[in-house]
C-alpha cells in the first residue's frame, strides 16, 4: 500500500496508514448518514403527498372540482395546516370556510 514510501520511518508509515483508514472510515459513515437522511426526507414528503391527495379527494367529494386558488392552497401549505383542514373538512360549510380558520 506505501510500496513509495518506504524511504519513510515506520511510524511515519503507520501514520499515514492511520490517516488514510480514518479518511475512509469517516467517508463511509458519511454516506451512511446522508442516505439515512435522504430516506427520512423522502418518507416525509411522501407522506406530505399522500394528506394532501386524501384531503384533495375529501374536498373533490364534498364540492366537486377544486377551483384553482382552492388547488394553490392545498399545493403551497405545509403539513400541520393539511392535517387541520382535513379534520375540518368533513364539516366545512364551503370551501371558503374552511380555508379562511
């Protein structure tokens, strides 16, 4: 492995070995710790699309077709105002009603 460096002393070999072994343990926990969080954000944004979808189809069998300011709504709100409209939903008087709480 340091065939070229055999001109160093033996510690100065072993600590470039050590070097070498931490850089590439630390670059295999990294890629592991990136892949963890790459699939936590990918389980939340699906579940992000899966309430807005139910809360879509809620709304779609209560007032029919969604006008186009109801579909921005649903399309640029963040989760806890989708969970919120989703338990209003069922008793909304208007689509109105409901996005103005």
């Amino acid at each position: 492995m340091l065939e070229e460096k055999d001109d160093l002393p033996l510690w100065e070999q072993w600590k470039l070995e050590g070097k070498l072994e931490g850089k590439l343990e630390g670059e295999e926990i990294g890629l592991k710790k990136g892949k963890e969080q790459g699939i936590k954000e990918g389980i939340k944004e699906g579940e992000l699309a899966g309430e807005r979808k139910a809360l879509r189809l809620v709304l779609e069998g209560r007032f029919g077709p969604l006008p186009e300011w109801a579909e921005g709504r649903l399309t640029s709100t963040h989760e806890e105002h989708l969970i919120r409209w989703l338990g209003l939903a069922v008793s909304a008087a208007s689509l109105e009603q409901l996005f103005e709480r």
